[in-house]
C-alpha cells in the first residue's frame, strides 16, 4: 500500500522518461511512526492498569482487618482513634455533597457562558473572555481553598447564613463549582462551535430568534460534547482536594448537609499521607480503598457519560 | 416604497403566455457588499408569481448571494450591506429595509439549502420546528401539518411509521426532502432553493425535480442550479448572471433557444471562458 502510493506521489514529480524511483525507506519511516504512537498509547494504558493493580493490592491488605461490608455501610469513620472505625459513607456522603453544589453552579453558569460565547458574543468579546476563563483553569486550588475559607464563608455569615459554621461544605462546593465553570464554558462552546453554521442557517431560515437556535437547534447538536464536559467537570469536583480539605474542615461527619463541615474521599487520602498515620497501619492502607471507591465513583461517572451520549447521541 | 406594474414587459418582446404572469416580487436595483466586495452589481428583475425562477451563471458570480438576500439571511453575518430593493408583493413593502424585522421575512419566505441540513431532532420534530418557532402547540394542529407537508415534498409513505426516528438516519435524498416538507410546513409564499441537488444522485435528483415543478401551483419558487439541463426542465423563467452582473433574463425557453446576448448563448452552450 505505502509503496505503490510513494511510486504514484514521485511520479508526479519526475520529467517524462524518467524511470520511478523505489523509496525502500519509506514503508520503514511509517513503520517507526506506527511503533512510537503505539508505543505512547500503551503508557497511558500500563498507567491506567498499574494505578488499579495498585490500589486493590494495597486495599486487599486493608480488606484483611476490616470487612469489606462494615466498610461500605459504616456510618463512623474515626481512623486516627484509638479506638478506630472504617465506616465510608461519611466520606462518600462528603464528596458527593460537595460534588453536588460544585455542578448546580458550575453547569448552569458554564453552559449560559458557552452559549453567550459561541452564539451571541461578538468576536472581540470571545478573543478576551477565552482566554481569561482558561487563565482561571490555571489559578492553584489552594489560592481557591482560602478564598472559600476566608471570603466565601465570611460572606455567607454576615449575609443570609449568620450561623454558618467555619467549616463548612456549601463554601467549599460553591468555590469548587467556580473553578469548574471554565471547564464546562471552554470545552462546550468548543463543541457548540464545531455544529456546523448550515444547521443554525436552517433555523433561521424558518424565522427563529437566536436564543431559541441557541438553545433548541445548538445545544442538541452539541450535546454530546456538552456532556462529556459536565462529567469531566464531575470527575475534577469529586477528585478535588485542596479546597475541601481547608474550607470544610477534615472532620468525617456523614451528613448531607452543606451548611456541616465534613472531610471527602481526596482530603482524608491528602490528610493520611501528609503523615498522620504511620506507613504500613491499618489506617494508612485505608486510604487505597478510598482511592479504589475514588476510581469505581469516576468509573460510574464515566459509564453515566457513555450512557447518556449514546441516549442524545447526534452526528456531527 | 414604489408601486409595481403588475404585468411587467417582456423583455426584448418574447412571446407572451396566455395569461399574463403577476409578480410576487421585484428586485429593484439591487447592490450587495461583503465588506469592500460589491457581490452584486444592480440588479433588476421581477419573479413571477407561482412560477420557477432559475438562477444560472458561472461559480462565483453571485447567485446565492443573490438568493440570500431574499430572506435576510445575511443579517446573521457582520460587515455585510444590501443597497436597492426587493419589493414583496401584494404587501408592497421593501423587505431589505432597515426596519423590516428579517424574522418576519423568513417567516413568509422559506429556504432549502445546498447541503442536507436536518436538526438533531426526529422526523416529525424536524417538520413541526417551524411551526413550533410560530408558536403552534396544538398537537392535532401539528400532526396534520406535518403530515401535509411529508406529503407535499412526496416523503409520506417511505416515513410515516418511523417518524420519531431520527432524522439523520434517512438518506441523503430524504433528507432533501425532509428539508422540503421542512419548508413547506409552514406555508411559505416564496421558496428558495440554492442547489438542491447538488449534493444528490440521478435518482434522488429527479424526485426533487419532479417536485419542485408540482410545488409551483403553491408558492413562488427561485432556484439556484450548476445544472444547465435543470434550468431548462423545472423553469419557466431563467436569469443569466455574471461576475455579480444580471447578463439577462427571460423565459427559459427564450434563454436556452434564442437568447440575446452572445455571452448568455456562450455560457448556455458550453463555449464559455
Ligand atoms: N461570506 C463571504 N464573504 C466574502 N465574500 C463572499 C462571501 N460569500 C461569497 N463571497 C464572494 O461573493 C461572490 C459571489 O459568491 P456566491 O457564493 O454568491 O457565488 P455563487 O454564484 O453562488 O457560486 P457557486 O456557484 O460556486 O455557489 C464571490 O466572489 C465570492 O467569493
Ligand atoms: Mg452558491
């Protein structure tokens, strides 16, 4: 295949009468390309396999002294006691609170800028708006961490919540849903931009208004792009560490409510490594079966995408 | 805004049909610019009520242009400037007027473009869009609208029991026609069409043809066409443009048999650059 086109392409390029040169090395060249793409593939692979080998190994050994159903149904979990518990839900009804106000303020913000930015703005808006909202991707969770700590909270106490704990998850999930709002805006008008202007121009055409293309014609062209956008913004509030673990405070409390502090799945994994609990104990290793309900939490999260890609699925 | 003569002159004294046509629209005039690029160059004719309007001319000289001034669909762009007129009949207004609301324009004047264009929605959702834009809710309203319309753009009977199906899994030729019934449904008085067929097979193409000649006892139709043969077989009226000039107009017959100008003659018979 490779041969006959390089014959085909250097023909073209030869007087008449010249005879077609071989390119022996160039079915070689493709073969090296071929090897070192593959060869970067499969690393992302291994990386994908060997965190998960990591994970159930370290959590077997978590597995031996304390069983998986106390584990999954504990309502206490209090590792550095004496006395410990390694009930999860605490935690998993921390991160999935703090996941929850991050999205009802991330997704409704992010979709309104990305369709004002691919419909409405004009092209100098969007020229400074973009690259601003990628500039906040770029801000440190923990400059984020203390604002929710020491602005948000604040805020909320002297406004419309005076007896808002210090530490408390509803800062933390509101500054968690800020820092996603680019994630989302970015990456779905990069989708709604890419449905074609011939299907907008079809809208038109039947006499609609901009905002009823945008939101009718646009947004479903767009949707699987959308989506894939809430579930990575998703996947970062629920792995997002820094700012849970300074402004919702790191005590396991299992509630679902936001005006509660709480610790989440990553701020007790950041808590335990930074040293608390010596290496090898129980209570370290508990922190590889946090990481495995970390990985299974993204895992439904992505087959839930797939899902509801396939569900609203369209063909651009 | 000026009242037209409504059984225009023909020019260069063609032989008249037996009833004398009415226009449904006349271009006065008329000047297109994107940015600096004046698109179009003065161009005047009128388009005849019920009858087929086809635009001819080389790639490049302004007949979408042209056609998309019809329905204000250069409005969605910036930098762009109509100068002249289109007078829509019997309402006598200039619908490039500063103040007419391109929506209420489309709203009388519908589109079926080049390429395929359904939306991310069923078939029967697909149809009901512009009448939903209208504000129709009424279901009954709807079911029967879309069903006249499936039927007008002769794609009844291939979709009838697969209407909540997506769109996009017709093929491409039904999918032209879904565009159509798309239009039709929402009673348009004037019908553009830019190269409908030209993303289509022979077979594909001749349905659409064969449509677009019934459609003419409804509404007003102006087609763009590559396709000489085209011109000649769904037209009653034809316009010969170049390099953004209106080289001449006249009924198909008389354009393809006898036309005035050398340059028209040149282009219609193949001996044109
Ligand atoms: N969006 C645009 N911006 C600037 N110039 C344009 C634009 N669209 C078209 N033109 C120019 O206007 C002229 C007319 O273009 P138009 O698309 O109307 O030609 P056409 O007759 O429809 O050609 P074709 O048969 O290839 O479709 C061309 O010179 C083209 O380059
Ligand atoms: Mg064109």
């Amino acid at each position: 295949m490779s041969q006959s086109n390089s014959l085909a392409v250097s023909s073209g390029h030869l007087a008449p009468g010249t005879a077609l040169r071989r390119a022996p090395f160039r079915h070689l060249k493709e073969k090296l390309i071929e090897f070192v793409l593959l060869g970067a593939a499969l690393v992302a692979v291994f990386t994908t396999i060997a965190i998960t080998v990591v994970l159930v190994y370290e959590s077997l050994g978590f597995f031996e002294f304390v069983s998986l159903w106390d584990f999954l149904t504990g309502t206490v979990w209090t590792p550095l006691f004496a006395e410990p518990n390694y009930g999860v839900l605490p935690l998993i009804s921390g991160t999935l609170t703090v996941t929850a106000i991050a999205l009802a303020v991330a997704v409704p913000m992010g979709t309104t800028i990305a369709i004002y930015l691919s419909e409405f703005a004009p092209h100098s808006v969007r020229e400074v708006v973009k690259p601003l909202l990628e500039l906040i991707q770029a801000v440190p969770t923990i400059v984020f961490g203390y604002f929710a700590l020491l602005f948000v909270t604040p805020l909320l106490q002297d406004t419309i919540m005076p007896g808002l704990a210090g530490f408390n998850m509803l800062a933390a999930g509101l500054v968690i849903g800020i820092a996603t709002v680019p994630t989302i805006a970015s990456l779905s008008e990069d989708a709604m931009r890419a449905v074609p202007m011939s299907v907008r121009e079809g809208a038109y055409a039947l006499g609609a208004h901009k905002l009823g293309v945008a939101w009718k014609i646009v947004m479903p062209s767009a949707i699987s792009g959308v989506i894939a956008a809430y579930v990575l913004a998703a996947a970062r509030a629920i792995g997002e560490t820094m700012i849970v673990a300074i402004a919702a405070g790191q005590n396991a409390v299992f509630t679902f409510n936001p005006t509660e502090g709480a610790a989440t799945l990553t701020a007790f994994i950041a808590q335990v490594s930074l040293g608390d609990l010596p290496h090898g104990s129980v209570g370290y290793r508990s922190i590889f079966a946090c990481g495995l309900v970390l990985l299974v939490m993204t895992l439904v999260l992505n087959v839930i995408g797939h899902v509801l890609r396939r569900r609203y699925r369209e063909a651009y | 805004m000026v009242t037209e003569t409504s059984s225009p002159v023909f020019p260069g004294g063609a032989t008249e049909p037996v009833v004398p046509p009415v226009a449904k629209a006349q271009v006065h005039d008329l000047n297109f610019f994107y940015g600096e690029l004046r698109a179009l160059k003065g161009i005047s004719i009128p388009i005849y009520k019920h009858l087929v309007t086809a635009l001819i001319g080389p790639s490049g000289c302004g007949k979408s242009t042209f056609l998309r001034c019809f329905n204000r669909m250069h409005d969605l762009y910036p930098n762009t400037r109509y100068d002249g007129r289109i007078v829509l009949m019997p309402d006598n207004v200039n619908i490039l007027h500063r103040e007419v609301d391109p929506i209420e324009v489309r709203m009388r004047i519908g589109m079926v473009f080049q390429k395929p264009n359904p939306f991310p929605k069923s078939i029967f959702e697909n149809v009901a869009y512009g009448l939903r834009v209208r504000g129709i809710r009424n279901r009954a309203v709807l079911t029967d609208k879309v069903e006249e319309a499936l039927r007008g753009a002769a794609l009844w009977d291939e979709v009838k029991d697969r209407l909540a199906e997506l769109a996009f899994n017709l093929s491409g030729g039904q999918q032209q026609r879904l565009c159509i019934a798309r239009a039709l449904a929402t009673d348009p008085e004037i019908l553009l069409f830019d190269e409908p067929t030209s993303a289509l097979d022979p077979i594909a193409t001749a349905s659409i043809e064969e449509l677009i000649a019934d459609l003419r006892s409804k509404v007003t139709i102006l087609i763009v066409t590559h396709n000489m043969q085209q011109a000649a077989r769904v037209s009653d009226y034809t316009a010969y443009m170049y390099l953004g000039e209106l080289i001449e107009f006249d009924r198909t017959q008389t354009i393809f048999v006898k036309p005035k100008k050398k340059q028209t003659e040149d282009y219609i018979t193949g001996r044109f650059g």
